[in-house]
C-alpha cells in the first residue's frame, strides 16, 4: 500500500514538473493580443490602387466579390488567421509609454482599420457564399478587434468605434439576406451582448486622456505642444501662442487643473440624457473658448480637447447602432418561429439612445425599419436602420 | 494757393507712382528749399521770408510739411490689419505623423477619413512593404545559401 502511494506522489511529481516546464513554450496563442496583431501587420500586403478601390467599392455595395478580391483575401490569409487568433486572447497591451504624453505613437490604429476592411470583405465573400455564420463571426472579429484598441487614447477609442460601426453595418446587411436561421440568429445575439458588456467606455478614455495630458501639459514639453497644435490651431492667435510660449510654471499647473477640472464637467455632462448632454456639453465648449481670452489657464484646454458635442454624439450613434442590431434579432427570431414578421416590437428591447425611447417598428414591403424618435444634434437628423428579409 | 487741396491733389493723381522712402524724403525737402531760396532771391521782403532766412526755420517748416504729406499717406492708405498668424505646419517625419497628438488633430479636421489619410501618407513614406519571409527563407539568408 505504501508502495503504491509512493509511486503516486512521484508520477504526481513527475506530471507538475512536465506541466510547468513544458507549457510556457508550447503555450499558443500568448497571454497579449497585441504580439499577434503586430505579426498579422508585418505580413499585410497592401493592395494595389484597383484593388484597394475594389475593396471600398464592395464595403458600400456597389459591387459583389470579384476574383481579383478573391486573391487578395487569398494572399492575405495568413495575416487574417493572425488577426483573428488575437482577436480571441482576453488582454491587449500595445506597449504605449503614456510619459511621453500626446508624444505616444498610435501605429497600430491604421493597420488595425486595414485588417478589418480585409476582414469586411471576407465576411461578404462568406455570406455570398452562403456560409453566414462564418460571415457574422469575422464581423464579431472585428468587435473584438475594436475592444483591443482600448480606451487609453481618446484617438483610439474613436477608431474603436468606428470599427464598431463598420462591423455592424456588415451584420445588418448579412442580416438581410440571410435564410430564417434561429440557431444562428441566437448565437449572434449572445455574442453581441457579451460583446458590449465588456466595451470600452468613453469615460473611462477620457479619464486616460487626462492623464496624458497631465504628462503633456508641461513647461518642458511646451515645444512638442506647440508643433502638435499646428496642425489644427483653428482660432489660437498669436497671443495665445505667445502666453503657451512664455508660460511658466504656475502657468501649466493652473493649466492642468483647468484640463481636470473641464474633463470631470464633460464626464458629468455624459451621463445625462443625450439631448441636455449635447446642450452642456455645447455650453461648456463655448465656456472654455471664451475664458481662454481672458483665462490663460484655459487656452490649452480649449486647443487640445476635440468638439465634445461631436464625440457624445458619435458615442450615442454607435450605442444605437449596437441597439438596432440587438432589436432587428429579436424581430428576426420572431420571424424564424412564426414565420411572418411581427407586428409590434417585442417588449423589453434596447432603446433608441438620442430619445431614451424604443425604435419607432415600420413594416416595409421587403422588410422593416427601425427609426430612432431623437435626432442627432450636430447634423439635425434622425437615423434609421433598414433591414430587409428573404422570401 | 490752396496747399492742402493741392497736396490732396497731388496724392489723388499722383499716388500710384508715389514711392516713399530715403529719395523721395531728400526730393521733397530738396524741393522745399528750392521754392523757399526762389521767394528769398525774388526780393519780397515779407515776415514769413524774414522768417525762413534761417536755415534752422527752414528745416522746421519743411519737417511740417513732410508731417503733413505723411499724415495724409496714412490716413488714405490706413495700415492693413495684421494678419493673424498662421502657425507654420513644419515638415513631419512619418513617425511624427503616427502620434497621438497627430492623429488627434486629424481627426478633428476630419474625422476618422482624415486618419486614415494621414496614417496612410506615414506609411507611404515609410514605404512600408509587407515581410514575405517565411521561416524557410530565413533559414536560407542566415545559412547564406
């Protein structure tokens, strides 16, 4: 018996000492999805000026896949496997060092757009061909794709969500030519959920933002602000210029402060609803731009931050857009059981967030609408998704 | 003689060809002084040629007179407003190109079609090409075969 338990304990040994020294180098894919997207971006191939036309053409549906995208899917599959391995690792750390401030290189965010056109054309060359599940999962690939770009850059939280609005354009239009699939239809919506309970936040980019500007805002980095802001100095005078220029060191803490103090405004204007955000947010906007005359503690926050309104928009838009999607499932489910579209939506969806109400539900001749009840205040529009089903 | 309707005169036909400067200081005061030496040598004794016999009068009278021409430049060709200063956009590398802070700016000239330009122009001039190299060619560059 002693024997026995002997030899156990030494296999059990044996076993933790091959476990531990074994996995780490067999351990695929790495712990950090950002290894990986970097090897997809170093083997990307651009596509020749026809191609890359081709490509935008097939993004806005005004030509079906053709052989020449074909082969350039083809040539790049390496690079899409790549990506969509990353896009399934949990964490994503793209080594930014966040003390050089605004100085902080952001490479990645126009490779990571490149691949996710690659990955939009795969997806209507899979729904082409009838495979439309695959289709929706490189869509939700560039969901994910999307949450990995992160919120420690503002910058980067705004091409997130504009890969967020190019993978859910996708899913709409799969959607709509898509055979009553309840299964599939299901599994979209369970991904779409866990998808945007884990988003990232615009707040929580904000809060980021701050904190490089607190690295940025400083009287020794005054030359890097200065050649950054002329790029887009719309409205700084010379006298501005001058009092960044000649700014001491009160000058750039009572700079800093005046940065917090306007980015914690922002955030609190956020949570209101959209319509009174828009207005406090437009108010403390003009606010900032009429103190910097007078406050020079306010000339850097006023240069540096982006029109807030437009970005509490953008953000309401991509919330909405997620929310159309959730609701045009349900519609879509409730077809697959009863096999005619509903009349009413079903209770309890996903709200409209420009109005903080439900989509107005129209039935059209090949399908339906969902039309929001607010506009979008910087445009004065109203948007409205079409979803079409097959007969 | 109604000199200031002349001198009005003057600037009105005159202006386009009207060069201030060093020369045409020294011509007018020239000038000046010929028309005062001409009243002196005509012999008419008045106070105003008693006066300006001296050459310090002289001077005064036509530092008035060039105060007066220049006063009446300024207020028809009134300074133009300072233009506002364009802060200069200074080359920038394509690594610049690709920070934060540019791409920030960027997108608030036009939105996420202006990063995408600008990151595409980086990359352009990185001249960024795709790595084709297998493991196999590499293998084949480090044996050297």
């Amino acid at each position: 018996m002693k024997t026995v338990n002997n030899k156990s304990l030494i296999l059990t040994c044996l076993s933790v000492i091959l476990l531990t020294s074994v996995s780490p180098t067999i351990a695929y894919p790495p712990d950090n999805a950002a290894v990986l997207y970097y090897k997809a971006f170093l083997i990307l191939q651009e596509p020749s000026v026809d191609v890359k036309k081709m490509m935008t053409d097939l993004r806005y549906g005004m030509i079906k896949p053709n052989d020449e995208i074909r082969q350039y899917l083809q040539d790049n599959r390496h690079a899409i496997e790549f990506a969509e391995t990353a896009a399934g690792v949990r964490d994503c750390d793209w080594g930014y060092d966040i003390s050089k401030g605004f100085d902080v290189m952001l490479p990645e965010l126009s490779k990571i757009r490149m691949t996710a056109f690659l990955l939009t054309a795969k997806a209507q060359t899979l729904a082409e061909e009838g495979d439309y599940k695959a289709a929706l999962g490189k869509c939700l690939t560039i969901h994910r794709m999307a949450r990995h770009l992160g919120d420690r850059m503002l910058i980067s939280y705004l091409v997130g969500n504009s890969l967020n609005g190019l993978a859910n354009n996708r899913i709409g239009e799969i959607l709509s030519g898509m055979p009553d699939d309840d299964e599939t239809l299901v599994w979209l919506k369970n991904q779409l959920y866990e998808i945007t309970s884990r988003a990232n936040t615009l707040k929580a980019a904000m809060n980021s933002e701050r904190e490089v500007a607190f690295q940025q805002i400083r009287k020794e980095n005054i030359g890097t602000i200065l050649d950054s802001l002329g790029d887009g100095t719309d409205g700084m005078s010379k006298d501005d210029i001058e009092k960044i220029r000649n700014g001491d060191e009160e000058f750039f803490r009572a700079s800093r402060e005046y940065y917090s103090n306007y980015v914690t405004s922002v955030q609190l204007a956020l949570d209101l609803p959209y319509p009174q955000s828009h207005q406090q947010l437009k108010a403390l906007s003009e606010k900032a731009e009429k103190q910097a005359a007078d406050n020079p503690a306010a000339i850097l926050s006023a240069a540096l931050w982006p029109a807030v309104t437009r970005i509490c928009t953008l953000d309401v838009k991509a919330g909405t857009h997620f929310n159309a999607l959730k609701t045009a499932i349900d519609v879509y489910i409730a077809r697959a059981k009863t096999g005619r579209l509903p009349e009413t939506l079903p209770a309890g969806l996903p709200r409209d967030l420009f109005s903080g109400k439900d989509f107005e539900y129209e039935k059209t001749r090949d399908g339906f609408i969902l039309r929001c009840q607010g506009k979008d205040l910087d445009k004065d529009e109203i948007f409205q998704y079409d979803f079409k089903v097959t007969k | 003689m109604k000199p200031v309707k002349n001198i009005e005169e003057f600037v009105k036909l005159e202006k386009p060809h009207v060069k201030t400067g060093g020369a045409m200081d020294e011509r007018t005061l020239n000038d000046s002084f010929a028309v005062m030496d001409e009243t002196i040598r005509a012999g008419k004794p008045n106070a105003a040629g008693i006066i300006l016999r001296s050459r310090a009068a002289k001077l005064a009278a036509a530092a008035v007179i060039l105060v007066g021409f220049g006063l009446l430049m300024v207020y028809r060709n009134p300074p133009m407003p300072q233009q506002p200063p364009q802060t200069e956009i200074v080359a920038k590398s394509p690594a610049e190109m690709l920070t934060a802070m540019s791409l920030n700016m960027a997108w608030r000239r036009g939105g996420i079609e202006a990063v995408d330009e600008q990151s595409s122009k980086a990359f352009k001039m990185l001249e960024s090409k795709p790595a084709k190299a297998s493991i196999q060619e590499l293998l084949l560059e480090l044996n050297g075969v």
